[in-house]
C-alpha cells in the first residue's frame, strides 16, 4: 500500500466499523470519504508515472481533453467516468465506453515521441485501472485505517468495471487482492517520469493548471491550496513515484497532510460516502446530455 495507510488507532477504528457492521462495500464509493477532493492528483501522478501513460496524456492531439489546457472538463469527465464505473447501469457504462475508445484511438505515439504507445492499447489501460482502486481504497484507509485482506478482495471484484469501461476484457482484471498486488508492482517496476511529463504533473498537483483558464483566480487557489495539495500527493503515491517525481515528504507537508485527515473524518461523520451524492449528479448529467443530444466530452 502506499503511505496513506496508518496503524494503531487507525487499525482500531476500521477494525470498529467492521465489527459494527458498518462496513459494506457493495460499491467502491461505499469507501469514499472527505479526502476525495484532495486524492485526484496522487492518482492522475501514478498512472502518468508509466511511461506510455505519461507520454500519451503528454503528447495527446485532444486538446479538449488535456487537464493543462481544460482542467475543468477535465475533471468533470474523469468524475463522470468514475461515476459511471462505480454507480452507472450497464446501458451507462456501453456509452461511456465506446465515447473513451473513439477519443483514446486519436492517441498515438508518432515518430518523435520518446516511447511507443497507443491510447487503447490494453496495458496501459489496465495500469490506469489499478491505480484509480488505490484512489477509493486510500480514501478509506487515510481515515479509517488499513482495510482486511478479505475487504480488499471484495474491493478488486466490484473494481472490475474501472477497466472494463475501458479496453480490458473481465479475464485480465486480477481476480484477488493478492493477484491485483503483484500487478501493480510489476507497474511500478516500470515507472518511469521525463523532464516534460514531471514538470506537467508538477503544475498538476500545485493547481497551476488552473492559471490557463482561471486567470487571477486559478493563481490565487494555487498559490493558497496548491502547497496542500502537493502535501496530500507526496503522501498518496508509492515511494517509487516520489522518487521518480524528485519528491520528498517535509515537515510542512505532514502538517498539512494530518490537518486534511483530521478534517476529514470530521466531515465523514457528518456525511459519510460523500461521493455517493455527486456521483449521482454526473449520472443524471450524463443522461440528460444524451436525452438532449448535447456532447458528453
């Protein structure tokens, strides 16, 4: 697991909710808690730390999608996908996924590019799929504490659909936590970040993309949120990542970070599985788009 996960008091705790029986995870966002604003970046930082990955996103010709020149859509269609995957009806998930097949066909590595790639091509969509289980399982574990083995299997089978929404058959999705862990070091066994693609994921995870399209706005939330988002991404990405990142963990960075923890489990108490709600929204955004025949991406 990465960093977020804790011991000690943060073992008593989760172990409390399952005995409770509180804990059921009948769908990913069942783990979601309030670190969800803050755990996008570490996650977009490890799927881009696979070289292909990264240079496909880097390289990209869709320009409508790329988060450096529309960071708002593109959070809204990285949310809408997950809200799809994890919540959507299988009519839904159709859809979502021949809309990302016919965008990721546009992406393809050329003569110049650095590494070979291809938008669709089934590795890199699954390395992508491993990394957005991290994305809910370190929401939970931020909070509560480390998740059973048992728990994590049943996280890896309602996972399944973050990659067959995708390009990836039913049969390549590790069938276990202990399957699903072995694949993801395998991946890490292949990070690697350039010069371009770090200094990208850099403005990424201070929120200097913002500045593009945001002006004065997006240089004031950088400046003020982005120092404790950066915090929150060195703790959410494997040591391998920081490394290839040129990351280290500051006192600053741990201040900020356990502030964000504490913060949020008041905030889970208040309202817990809080991405249930926006998930939803995206749902409906996304039926209502296509009931009125207005673009989805």
């Amino acid at each position: 697991m990465t960093s977020l996960a804790h011991a000690g008091a943060d073992a008593d705790l989760a172990s409390d909710l399952r005995d409770a029986g509180r804990l059921r995870i009948d769908s990913l966002v069942d783990l979601s808690t309030w670190t969800w604003p803050w755990l996008p970046a570490a996650n977009v930082v490890m799927q881009l730390a696979h070289p292909g990955v990264g240079y496909g996103v880097y390289e990209s010709p869709v320009k409508s999608g790329r988060a450096d020149l529309r960071p708002i859509k593109r959070g809204r269609t990285t949310a809408l996908y997950l809200a799809v995957a994890t919540m959507g009806t299988d009519a839904d998930k159709k859809f979502v996924h021949d809309e990302v097949y016919k965008i990721h066909a546009k992406v393809f590595s050329g003569e110049k590019s650095p590494v070979r790639y291809s938008g669709n091509a089934i590795p890199l969509q699954r390395w992508v799929a491993l990394c957005l289980v991290r994305y809910f399982i370190d929401q939970y574990e931020s909070v509560h504490g480390p998740l059973s083995i048992a728990d994590k299997d049943r996280v890896i089978e309602v996972a399944a659909p973050l990659a067959t929404t995708l390009n990836v058959p039913a049969k390549a999705w590790p069938a276990s936590w202990g399957d699903y862990e072995a694949e993801f070091a395998k991946g890490l066994a292949d990070v690697r970040i350039d010069p371009p693609v770090r200094q990208y994921l850099q403005e990424l995870s201070t929120f200097r993309v913002l500045e593009v399209r945001a002006g004065k706005l997006g240089i004031a939330v950088s400046k003020v949120v982005g120092p404790w988002n950066l915090a929150v991404t060195k703790h959410g990405v494997p040591q391998e990542v920081r490394d290839a990142m040129g990351w280290t963990i500051t006192p600053g960075d741990r201040r900020r970070y356990e502030l964000i923890r504490k913060a949020a489990r008041v905030g889970d108490k208040l309202l817990p599985r809080s991405l249930r709600g926006l998930y939803t929204v995206y749902l409906w955004d996304l039926r209502v788009r296509r009931r009125l025949g207005l673009s989805v991406y």
